[in-house]
C-alpha cells in the first residue's frame, strides 16, 4: 500500500502552511511541545499505509511509513521496509529509516521548518524548491539515479539508507547525522588512501575477469537465437556462417579493439592504466596503490 503524503515541522508561533487539498479531511495537525506537526495526504485521507502513533502525546509523536519487523533488540534500524519521524516535546526530531533505505524519504530545510515527504512533486510544491540541474544529468547518466543524496531539486535530500537524521525545532543548519547500519559503509568510511586502494583492486579484478563474449556461453545462446553464424535467424547469420574467414577476422579486430591487444594481457593493462589515472585524480602517487 503506497500514499503519498507531506510532513511538516515548524515552530508553534509559525504561520500555518498552505494546504495542499482542498479537503480538509486530507490534513490532520498535532502539538507536540514546542513544535507543531501537520500531515498532508493530498491524494485522500490517511490511510494505514501512514500510521500515527498518538498515545505518548505531548512527550513524543512517532509517524511510520512502511512496516517495520519487530526484532529482539530496540537498536535502530529495525528489519522491514520502513521510514520513521519522531517528534519530541523537548524540540528533538528524529528522522530514519530500515537498513537497505528501500523505501523513498526526502526532507528540505527552509527558515527553520523541516518538510519529510516520500514525494518529490509534494516537497516541491510546498517549499517552492528550485530545479538541481546537477542532479538531473546525473539522473540522465546514471540511468534514473543521482550520486550521494542528491536530488533533482535544489535544498531537497534524499534519506540515506540505513541513517539517522537529527534536527531541532527552527533549526537552521544541516542536521546531525549518524549512520546505523553498516551495510554499505565498510568502505567509504576508512582512510582516502585506503579506499582508493580497495576500489582500484575491485576495478582490476573486475577487468582481469572480463570474458570475451564470443567465447563465452552468451556466444551459443546468440547462436540459438540467430544473432551469430551458425544460427536460426536472418542475413547476417547466414552471411557470417557461409563466409567464416571474414567473422573470425572481424572477431580478431574486435577483441583488439576491446581488449587494447590480444587476449588476458591487454584487459590487465587497460585497468594498470585506469588504475593510475584514477590515483592521480585522488592527488595519490601511482605506487602506493600497488602491492
């Protein structure tokens, strides 16, 4: 079960926000110390989908996207597919969310009001954000994924998985961040000189495993499917199967062409190569990521 909503936290003295439906039944608000909580669900009314835990109001206020798996310890991040806003009376909020972060969350900042949403559109539209034109080409070239938490608007950020996010009522700053998982952290959180020694040994051997795709069993499938000679399909196959000298010399050229020269050799080279060009672009010498 999906709905879309928009969380806002501000100060009590705040001018209330605009709505974003005209139903009033789609906004419910709470109090909760000095801050006021309002839940917008533009697309119909709260539904369990969002669940709102009241019953320690005023000391606390919990929201709940998701569901969570009970475990035996109370240690965040819990199992399941969730995201969770707690709101404390003393001005406390805390945002996180399961260990994978399967589930969309993003927040913005903005004269000391905090939105949560799992919709860019709603986030938008309440807090006016401005198009990321970074974050769109990195959505363009990374195939619908931006780097780090970057969006495609401006101020607005996407939860990472598996993090705690910590702010205070009318904050104005960045809040504090903890990560409470560490399931895709081990690397990136040693030393630079050590990460880019783990990710240039990842890269080698990553090239030094390519296979060639004609001599591989990816070959005798194409060949079943007609896309090589020997095949059931059309001209080409045929083509390439009745003339054997010209397609073993295009796949010579081919693995030349791939491989910087002729078989395992030229794949180790090319990642010698962009090993080293990585290094250098860390400010590292060559030889402190070799063994």
């Amino acid at each position: 079960m999906y709905q879309r909503y928009l969380i806002t936290v501000q100060p009590v003295e705040a001018t209330l926000p605009l709505p974003l439906s005209p139903d009033d039944g789609r906004r419910v608000a709470f109090m909760v110390g000095k801050s006021r909580v309002i839940i917008d669900t533009p697309d119909g009314p709260p539904t369990p989908a969002l669940r709102v835990a009241t019953h320690e109001l005023p000391a606390h206020l919990v929201i709940t996207e998701g569901d969570i798996v009970a475990m035996d310890t109370p240690a965040w991040p819990q199992s399941g597919a969730y995201n969770q806003l707690i709101v404390s009376g003393d001005g406390d909020i805390r945002l996180h969310n399961d260990t994978f972060g399967l589930r969309a969350c993003f927040f913005a900042q903005d004269d000391g009001i905090l939105r949560v949403s799992n919709s860019l559109r709603l986030l938008r539209a309440a807090a006016g954000l401005a198009w990321d034109e970074l974050g769109i080409a990195q959505m363009y070239l990374f195939g619908g994924y931006t780097a780090t938490e970057r969006t495609i608007l401006r101020g607005a950020q996407r939860a990472a998985a598996g993090t705690e996010y910590r702010f205070r009522v009318g904050q104005e700053g960045p809040p504090a961040v903890a990560r409470l998982a560490r399931t895709w952290t081990t690397v990136i959180d040693d030393r630079l000189d050590h990460v880019v020694e783990t990710i240039c040994d990842l890269w080698t051997t990553a090239a030094a495993r390519h296979i060639d795709p004609v001599d591989t069993p990816m070959h005798y499938a194409q060949r079943r499917a007609g896309f090589a000679p020997g095949g059931r399909g059309g001209g080409l196959a045929r083509q390439a199967h009745s003339r054997p000298d010209l397609w073993r010399r295009e796949q010579r050229r081919s693995a030349h062409r791939r491989g910087g020269g002729r078989g395992r050799g030229g794949a180790v080279a090319a990642a010698a190569y962009g090993r080293e060009l990585r290094l250098r672009a860390a400010g590292l010498r060559p030889r402190q990521c070799v063994q």
